[in-house]
C-alpha cells in the first residue's frame, strides 16, 4: 500500500481553544509544491452585501527548535570536556 500524498493539499479545523476574539476560528496545516505551511481562517461578513466570506493567513511552518543534548563523556573525550563546576580548587 502507498504512502499518501498530501502535497498541494490542505485540511482545517475548528479552533475551539482560547477567549480571544482576534484568535482565528479555523486553524490547519496547508501543502504547496512539498513546502509546509500553517493556515488560519476568520468567518467575515461583508459589509456590502452581509454575504459570509472567509478570511485567510498563510504562514511558512517554522520547525520547533530542538535542544541541543548535552554532551556524555566517555573515555575518549573526558580529558577534553569543559566542565562546569564551582570547585574553587
């Protein structure tokens, strides 16, 4: 069985976290040409007419930052590790 591709394709869903009203009421995730990007929606009414028209933000999906591991000493490099002690001697 092959591996869905999602690429040019995009999906939202209902916001229903947090009170404030400026907070998008859909949020999803969005693929264009294999680049990932987060997506936001706001429900608008125009003012012309009162028809309901959605309003869109794009953003490119920025990966977390990872935290560095902290190194292990091992018997090859324990002569030339920093270390960060406060041992006045």
């Amino acid at each position: 069985m092959s591996e869905y591709d999602n690429t040019n394709r995009g999906v939202l869903f209902k916001n229903n976290q947090g009170d404030n009203p400026k907070r998008p009421q859909y949020r999803g995730s969005l693929n264009v040409n294999g680049a990932d990007f987060n997506i936001s929606a706001w429900i608008k009414e125009s003012r012309k007419d009162g028809s309901k028209f959605m309003s869109l933000s794009v953003e490119p999906k920025r990966d977390k930052p990872v935290a560095p591991k902290p190194k292990q000493l091992t018997e090859d490099n324990w002569a030339t590790a920093e270390l960060n002690d406060d041992m006045p001697f």
